[in-house]
C-alpha cells in the first residue's frame, strides 16, 4: 500500500472514530451507537455485515444489540431461538469464545464448521459463508463482541484481526461513555425530580403550616367548633360536618349547594368502629361507606382524640383518595385545634358537673338544715326545687363517672331542650340522678323515656351490658328527697337480683312491692317474712337442700312441676317431692289460694329485705367522692 493510500486509509479511520465519538458527546442512545459501530466496522474493513453483541440482564446469553446490513428477521431470530449461552453445557460458537478468552475467533467456512450447524440455515438465508468475532474489552471487563459477516469464504489475517481490536477498543471507550452519560443523566433527572418533590413537599408543609396555625388561632380565640367547622368548609371548598360519637351533631355547612346528610352521620354512631378507625389510626383520614336507601354514601372522617379517647368526628364527601394532598392535610391539622376546643368545653362541663354533684350531694344525702342554701343555689343555675320533681337513678360504677360525664351532658341538654326551670343532672354514690321537674298535668309516667335514654347512654359509655333504671316521686319537700332516691336504689336492686331485662322501672310496675321499697322501716316486715319462711330457712341450713328457692321458682312458674324442673336443671319429680316437703314443713297447701297467697308476699317481702341489704352494701362499700378529674376521661 503506496504512502498515499495510506494516509488516506489513516484519516477515513480517524473520521469514523471521530464520528463515533460525536455520537457520544449528542448523546445518542445506545441501540444508535452500536449500530454506529457495527457501519463503521463495515465501511472500514469492507466487511458485508456486522453485529454487535451484549450479555443480557442476568448474563446468560448474548444478545444482538446492534448490527449493520443483517436483516431485521435474522437478529430477531438469533435473539429468539437461538441465542449464544455464556453457561451450561453448549456447543462452543465464536461470539462465546471471544467473550470468555477475549481474542479473536473466526469461521471461514459456516457449511463445513460442525459447531455452527445451529446457525447454519439463518446465515444461509442471511447470505454470509465467513464470520470472525472480536471482543469489545473494557479495563474492567468485557463488554460484548463485534461480530464481522463475509459473503464469500474468507480468511481473517492478523491484520485485519489488528485493526478489529483496535476498534473494538475505541468502540469499548465509546460504548462505557455512553452508558456512563447515560447513566448519569438519568441521576441527573432523578436528582432533579426529588428537588422538585422537596420544592412541592415544602410548598404543602407551608400551606398545611398556615392552615393549622388559623385554626389554632380560631381555638385560642374561644371561636367555638362552629367557627372551626366554617373555617375548614371553606379551606376545602366542602361541606364539612363534626358529630360527637354518640351521634350528636355540633356542627355541619354546606358549600355551594352541597350538605352532608347528617342523619346518616348521626346514626353512624351505632355501626362497628374496627373497620373504619381505631385508636392507632387517630388523626389518619378513613373512607366511610354510609348505608343509604338511595344508594352507599362515601364520605370520608378524621377521628379526634384527647388523651387516647376518641371524642369526636370531623366529616366531608367524597373519598380520601379524591382529596388533594393540601385538603388531607387540613383535614389531619384541624382535629388538633378541635380537640383543644372540646377540652375547653369539657372543662368547663366539668365544673358545671362538681357543682351539681354538690348540689345533688346535699339533697340525696338528707341535708335538710342546708334547704334555704340549697333553693338559693340551684335558682342560681336555673333550677326551682320548690316545685315537684321526679327522681331518675341509674346504677353505675363510680370509676366510670368519668366516661359517662361528657356522653351525658349534650345528650342531657337535648333530652331538657327548652323545659324550664331546668332538670338537675349529676352523680351520686354510684348512681346518675336526674331531678327532673314535673308540671301541674304531667305523669310521672311520661319521664320513662329519660330514665331510657340514660340507661341506654351509661350501657354504651361504659360497656357495662344492660343497666336499670327506676324513677320515682313526685317529690315536693327537700326533705323528702332521701327517701325517693333509697326507694329508687331498693327497686334498682331488687330488678338486678331478680335477674329482670335492662330498662326503667316505675313503681307502679312493682304493685305491692313498690309499697314496700318506700317503707322506712323493714323490721316488722323482716319478722313477718321469717313467721312464713323460717322452716325453711332451717331445713336448708340443715339438711343442705334448696327448698326455698324451689318454692321462688314455683311461685314463679305458677307451681308447674315440669316448668319448675327446666329452670332448676333437675327432675320433676324431684320437685314435686320437694313441695311436698314444703307444704308439711309449712303447714300450707300451696292450692289453696289464701295459702299460695301468703306465701308469695312473704316471697316478695323477701326480696324487698335482700334488695335492701345490698343496698347497704353497696353504700357501706362506694366511697363518697367528688366529681371525677378530668384525667380519668
């Protein structure tokens, strides 16, 4: 080759090597620049076909990855069927070699290479007879292989071989530069998104920071939860609606034509709690499905908390995954400046409560010489007990003054609405005690509905099951206050050992019984009920029998043997031999009807003195406190 020749060869090579690293510096992409490569080892080497090959993503085989004047089917079918294995048991081939030993290795002839016979009709229809394969080494490791296609048989010389892996060289410089800018750009982006995430992040935690701080200013100011509730509609454009959770509503706003339906929200109260929030969730936004005859309601709530009690709700339409991030923050900010609120209202129930409780304390406990304070006092906060009011008792445990106060208060102010002068509600020796006015027209029999409603409160609050209630009265002397309240405990009690259903027990209920819880004095009724029984009281402590149980439940089952025998999980005639027992040690015939008659009294009389004689216990054993702290909520 002549020096002219030669300088010309030496700058078509420096040009393609020029082109390849202008490539580069555009930032073509990968698939462009080995295909690049592969034209260029073409046109430099006069070549027919050229493919470039890199290992897949687990390294198993190569793949063909650029490639110059090979057909489209061709490279699709290497990579499909027949693939060139890195591993495992395979049949040598020249790109496998080159790629493990990192040298040159050629085919002169693909018909007459036995190692090749899987390759043999694709090269065939592609139109090569001779191939050689050349690795693309890097420092570190071998990239891929470039492999150059013939037409004719050919015979690679060291020359050519020379020249190849002098490309092959440059064509590894430029392929790691690739996947280097490559890479690096993609960081670059990477990087540039979570700056514009932090940007946007902070932006909302701005936003989110200036809403709280209203609200907060809104409770600070004493604005009230309507104020708040109206601040958060228009922060979100919603309506918005807060509900205590026993289903009272404190507030609720439209916007723009739209309202919640606040008598689903307020019957929410009764629907199972675990599959909308629980105490780990506070604060966290909840889908909420509300039954509807029109159809499911979504709507979506925040829980707010004091002290790890749920307390309230705050609601707006919709669905959590409908709302912008600004409008769940607000939503999550505003149960904080709520709760504040709540516990202002709460503190100041708390005070209104201890001084009923004193009030009720002074009454119940037969303070009389306190009466012209007393009247003084309650005028003082909208009461009149020189008029005839009812007693309302409902059994409680005294550590649950706590749960009950604030349940029973908004639900007290809703049961008294506009009466005045105004019912006296409050605790006392383990009981809630509502002093309820009566008009000159009004039965004591209409209250039964308020004795129901804080049965029904104290049950839920506490989880206590089914309490009782009992009323009693009129009571129209300060004196007589005393007497109504033991009355009310005696019928409380006695429900509670008769094993009665939860409800409100008026004394007329009770018939003669009712009589007998209002007497002073059980004495003579004690010596009667023992005239009667007494036999067989001293059979059973003697003889370890139950007959007189056996003769309750006769009584009660209107002296049917067999009835008597279910409910004593025994035989019948095991029962009938035990009235026979009975009526001898009596003297009695239980079917005579002035007999059955006396003896069922004697019964009832006997409740009266148990349930008396629990009642004492139970004052013997509660202790006289004030009003709870506010800690215990």
């Amino acid at each position: 080759m002549g020096p002219d020749r030669m300088a010309q060869h030496l700058q078509e090579w420096l040009q393609a090597l020029a082109h390849i690293g202008a490539a580069v510096n555009h930032g073509v992409s990968l698939g462009e620049l080995l295909d690049l490569i592969a034209k260029t080892a073409c046109k430099l080497m006069s070549y027919d076909f050229c493919a470039i090959t890199i290992p897949d993503a687990t390294s198993q085989v190569l793949v063909i990855e650029g490639s110059y004047g090979l057909s489209a089917d061709y490279v699709r079918e290497v990579n499909a069927t027949h693939p060139i294995r890195l591993h495992g048991v395979h049949t040598p081939t020249p790109s496998g070699q080159a790629f493990a030993m990192g040298i040159p290795v050629q085919i002169e002839e693909f018909g007459s290479d036995p190692a090749m016979l899987a390759w043999r009709a694709a090269a065939r229809d592609q139109g090569f007879s001779s191939m050689i394969s050349v690795p693309l080494n890097s420092a570190d490791e071998t990239l891929g292989t470039i492999n150059c296609y013939t037409r004719s048989p050919h015979h690679f010389t060291k020359a050519e071989e020379s020249r190849l892996l002098m490309l092959a060289d440059q064509a590894s410089v430029a392929i790691t530069t690739s996947r280097l800018r490559s890479n690096e750009t993609k960081r670059i982006m990477k990087l540039n998104e979570l700056n514009a995430s932090l940007e946007e992040r902070y932006e909302l935690q701005r936003q989110a920071e200036a809403i709280h701080e209203r609200l907060m200013a809104l409770a600070l100011e004493g604005g009230g939860v309507r104020a708040l509730g109206e601040a958060l509609a228009e922060i979100l454009d919603r309506p918005v609606a807060v509900s205590e959770t026993n289903g009272t509503i404190l507030c609720h706003f439209e916007r723009d034509g739209v309202s919640l339906p606040v008598t689903l929200i307020a019957k929410a109260a009764g629907l199972p709690r675990n599959d909308v929030m629980s105490t780990g969730n506070a604060g966290l936004l909840a889908d909420v499905h509300l039954p509807d005859p029109t159809g499911t309601r979504n709507l979506v709530r925040v829980s707010v908390m004091i002290k790890e009690k749920l307390v309230a709700w705050i609601w707006t339409n919709g669905r959590v995954s409908e709302l912008r991030p600004l409008d769940r923050q607000a939503m999550e900010r505003s149960a904080a400046p709520l709760a504040l609120e709540l516990l202002r209202i709460r503190t100041a129930t708390q005070a209104d409560w201890q001084e009923t409780g004193e009030i009720l304390s002074g009454l119940l406990s037969g303070r009389g010489h306190y009466a012209t304070a007393l009247l003084a006092q309650t005028a003082r906060l909208g009461h009149d007990l020189s008029l005839p009011h009812a007693v309302v008792a409902v059994r409680i445990e005294p550590r649950h003054e706590g749960y009950l106060t604030y349940g029973l208060a908004p639900a007290f102010s809703g049961m008294a609405g506009q009466i005045s002068p105004r019912p006296l509600l409050g605790f006392h020796e383990g009981y809630v005690v509502a002093l309820w006015p009566l008009g000159p027209t009004t039965p004591i029999g209409e209250l039964r509905g308020i004795g129901d409603e804080v049965r029904r409160i104290a049950s839920e609050r506490t989880q206590m099951g089914g309490a009782h209630a009992a009323i009693t009265g009129p009571v129209t002397s300060i004196a007589d206050y005393p007497a109504a309240f033991a009355t009310a405990r005696g019928a409380i009690e006695l429900a509670a050992l008769r094993k009665a259903s939860p409800g409100t027990v008026m004394l007329s209920d009770l018939g003669l019984v009712g009589l007998l819880l209002q007497l002073p004095n059980v004495s003579a009724l004690s010596h009667y009920a023992d005239d009667v029984l007494g036999p067989l009281r001293a059979n059973d402590a003697t003889q370890d029998s139950l007959l007189l149980s056996t003769l309750s439940a006769l009584i009660h089952n209107n002296l049917n043997a067999r009835k008597t025998a279910e409910q004593l999980h025994t035989q019948e005639d095991i029962v009938v031999e035990a009235r026979r027992r009975i009526e001898d040690l009596l003297a009695l015939n239980l079917s005579r009807l002035s007999d059955l008659t006396r003896i069922s009294m004697a019964l009832e009389v006997e409740d009266v003195i148990e349930a008396r004689q629990r009642q004492s216990t139970i004052d013997v054993q509660t202790p006289r406190t004030s009003s709870p702290e506010l800690e215990n909520t």
